[in-house]
C-alpha cells in the first residue's frame, strides 16, 4: 500500500531539468514565452498578419501603433471551437488523442477620439483586447515490451530477487486556461505616422501529471507510476509592454516596427514528493513561489495596399532574449542552465491577405514557427529496447505551421466573420528518465523505477480551429 503523508510547505525543491519533468521544460515555453494569439476571425484567417495593416483591438498582439489607423469606434466578440488532435507513436504502435473545446476565444474594442484642432495630430485612440485559450493536451503513447528496466526486490521470504520492469505505456496530461489582456493607445500624425504602445497581462493556470504504466514479471503485475514532483499545479501573473510605429512610405506601402518587453511572471506551485521509506512509498505535498522571465520580442512589419479592395501584410517576430527563472536554488539553477545551452532564439513569420469584392471579404495567410530548440544527444532506447545515445532536432517541442482561411460581410454598421485554422507540429517526446540519485525516477505504492535511459515517442499535433465574429462599428 502506498503510504501517504501530508505536509504543506514553502520550498524550493531542487531537481534536474533533464532527469526531471519535461513537462516543466515544455511550460516554460510553451505557456509562459508564447502568449495567447487567438484573435477575430479576420486576424486568425490571416494567421495573425497585421503588424503594418492595424485598424483595431487585435494589433495589440502584435504592434500597438495599429490602433492608430483605426478612424471608426470598433467592438466585437468572437467563438472559438478546436479539435485538438495528438498521435504518437512507439516501435510502429500509435495512440491516437481528440479533445474538443468550445470557448470565448477574443473580445476586444477601440474607440477613437478625432483631434479637432490644427494640429497634425488627427486620431489619439483607445482599445483593449482579451484572448484566451485552452491549455488541455493529452499525450499518451503506447508501449513496448522489449524496454526492460531491471529492479532489485525482495520477495515475501526476504530473499533478494531481481524483477523485470516492462515498459507498458506513458501520458503526458495538461489541464488548463491562459488569458491575456492588453489596454493600449495609438495616435496619428497626418495620416502617415502611427505610434503605439500597451500594457499586458497575462495569467494561467495549468494542473499537470507525468504517469507510466509498467508490468512487473514476477507477479504478472501492472501499475502505475507517477514522475517525481508530479502531479503538479501551477496559477501565474505575469506582466509586459509592448511599444510599436507603423510609417507609410507611400499611400501603397506601409513599414512597421514593434518591440515586446519580457512576460515578468508570478508562479505559485503545489507538487508532490515522493520518498522511499524501508515499508513503501510515502509523499508529503509541498509548495512553492516563483519568477520566471520569458524572452522579449522584436518584430517587423511590412504591408502592400494597392488599392481599397487588396491589402497584403508580413511579420516577422524573432524573441531577442533567453527564459529564465529566478534562482533561488539548484532547481532553477539548473533549469537556466538548460536554456542556456539548449534554447536558440525563437522566430516567425506570418504572412497574410485581404480581398475585398463590395461588402464580401476573402482572406488567407500562413504562419512558420521555428524550433526553439538545438538538436540534442541524450540516451534513449530502440525498438529493440537497446540503450544508445541518439540526436534529435526536435526533442521537447517542434516547428509550426498554421494555415488560415475566412470569409466575411459587412452589412454596414454590423459584420460577421468566420475562419479556419489548421495549425500543425511534430517532435519527439522524451520521457521515464529518472535517476536513483537525486530521486527523480518514478514512484509506485511499494518502490520507485529508474533508468538513466529515455523512451522516445514520435508525435503528431494537429489543430483543427474555427472561429465565428460578430462586430459592431460605431
């Protein structure tokens, strides 16, 4: 039996980013250093391309000086429904994962106050802008019985035996929401400077597990076993800036610059540590406080407007700085210095049209993320369950590429919009790596399971999004 004991307090515990959880690696960056880009249909279907085009709340994700382009008041409120999908795959065996969420994905609004004066000043304007998204992801991948993990016991008689810990199975499984609210100003000088600059602020909340399930040969038994520190909960703020010019060089074409602060995060942890004690497997749950600093962001902008009817916008957004958290002992120490030496600068580009024929609208654009990540060399086993080191260039997290598409109508003061997004990735997923050492294998209800050696999973995510606009221009 698995002997529990429970204890609350503040710690920070000191664990290695490798031979600990991923799941910590895969947060950090994927929650805490990419914000919430869910926007209105018109800036989904774009695949967020409107760096140097502007006119309302959602340039506030990405160059605030569009908010002075804006020259009517706009409010508008769009439905998000995604069809999250995840295949991975072991020695030729896949598991396939749906999770179908339904939300309020953007509200936002300007309002534009016009200068009555001589000056060359003509619009200072307001806006705010809320996105929010879900943070579910199940990845479960299956097994194979040719991974042995051998584990010295003791049988029922006090004999010394050793048992064969067959690896059955593995889930990686995320729950939560992140939300990000932005409250700018943009103003405009003669129609041809455009100058912005907004607050943001960011939450989350993320309840995490690392679990796998193992047979052991003496008994024919299977259970499963939790990754040390896990599960674990988290609830963050965080807080940044972003200032932004948009300059048209003639009345076709428009250059656009913006430059996003880092996300200065709050994180306040709770985790379970797992000890083995001489009758079993005991864990007090424990937590903690900390900081951590995602990486500032540049971006460029440029826009070809040839005419009222066909607007084309590039972004390109490159992160300038490394994450990091702040120390306060060998965990976040440690974790530092994985970035230091595995993280490479994080790049996009977005590419996005309009086609206006009357009232229709017909958009498109397509969006590359790169890998945040060098290659790296770990230890990990083969189909075969033989140990070996191997490089992977797309361990933790992979490159992604979204494609967008929409159609809208605007009947006035009123219009509707509605867009698809297909946003796609692949990597390779570590996992099971633990080491008696430092405690950081897996733990059952009588003893732990370690190995200095990973499973590797092949995974496929797939994103299925639509989106629904209603807006209203006052």
């Amino acid at each position: 039996m698995l002997k529990k004991s429970l204890v609350i307090v503040s710690v920070s515990v000191a664990y290695f980013a490798q031979a600990q959880n991923i799941s910590t690696i895969r947060n950090s960056i994927d929650v805490y250093s990419n914000s919430p880009m869910i926007g209105s249909s018109k800036f989904n279907a774009m695949a967020g391309a409107n760096g140097a085009l502007g006119g309302d709340a959602t340039s506030l994700m990405t160059n605030p000086a569009g908010l002075g382009v804006a020259i009517t008041g706009d409010a508008s409120a769009t439905l998000f429904l995604t069809n999250n999908k995840n295949t991975s795959s072991v020695a030729g065996a896949s598991t396939r994962y749906n999770i179908d969420k339904f939300t309020l994905g953007n509200a936002g609004g300007v309002a534009t106050i016009q200068l009555m004066t001589e000056s060359a000043w003509k619009f200072i304007n307001i806006g705010a802008n809320l996105s929010m998204q879900s943070l579910e992801d199940y990845v479960e991948s299956p097994g194979n019985s040719n991974i042995i993990i051998p584990k010295s016991l003791v049988d029922s008689n006090g004999n010394a035996v050793i048992g064969n810990m067959s690896y059955r199975g593995h889930a990686y499984n995320r729950y939560g929401n992140q939300t990000r609210f932005n409250l700018g100003v943009g103003a405009n000088y003669n129609n041809s400077l455009y100058i912005g600059a907004s607050i943001n602020m960011h939450y989350a909340e993320i309840d995490q597990y690392d679990s796998a399930l193992l047979g052991l040969n003496l008994d024919n038994s299977v259970n499963t076993f939790d990754k040390q520190y896990t599960p674990f909960s988290e609830k963050s703020n965080g807080f940044s800036a972003t200032i932004g010019v948009i300059g048209k060089l003639s009345n076709q074409f428009r250059l656009g610059a913006s430059i996003e602060t880092p996300t200065w995060w709050n994180i306040d942890r709770a985790f379970r540590e797992y000890s083995l004690q001489d009758d079993g497997v005991y864990y007090n749950n424990y937590v903690e406080g900390r900081n951590f600093r995602s990486p500032m962001k540049a971006t460029v902008s440029g826009a070809f407007v040839p005419n009222k009817n066909f607007a084309i916008n590039v972004d390109y957004t490159l992160g300038v700085t490394k994450p990091k958290y702040t120390v306060q002992g060998n965990a976040e120490r440690e974790l530092n210095g994985f970035f230091d030496d595995n993280y490479k600068n994080l790049s996009e580009v977005r590419v996005g049209a309009e086609y206006r024929i009357k009232a229709f609208r017909l958009r498109g654009g397509y969006s590359y993320s790169s890998n945040p990540f060098n290659a790296m060399t770990i230890s990990s086993y083969s189909n075969a369950g033989v140990a070996g080191d191997n490089n992977y260039s797309n361990l933790i997290l992979g490159q992604r590429n979204t494609i967008g598409a929409g159609v809208g109508y605007d009947f006035g003061n009123f219009y509707v919009d509605a867009a698809y997004q297909n946003v796609s990735s692949k990597y390779n997923n570590p996992f099971l790596r633990g080491s008696a050492d430092d405690g950081s294998g897996y733990y059952s209800g009588d003893f732990d399971v370690n190995t200095p050696t990973s499973v590797v999973s092949s995974v496929k995510n797939n994103r299925d999004n639509f989106f629904l606009t209603f807006g209203w221009k006052f």
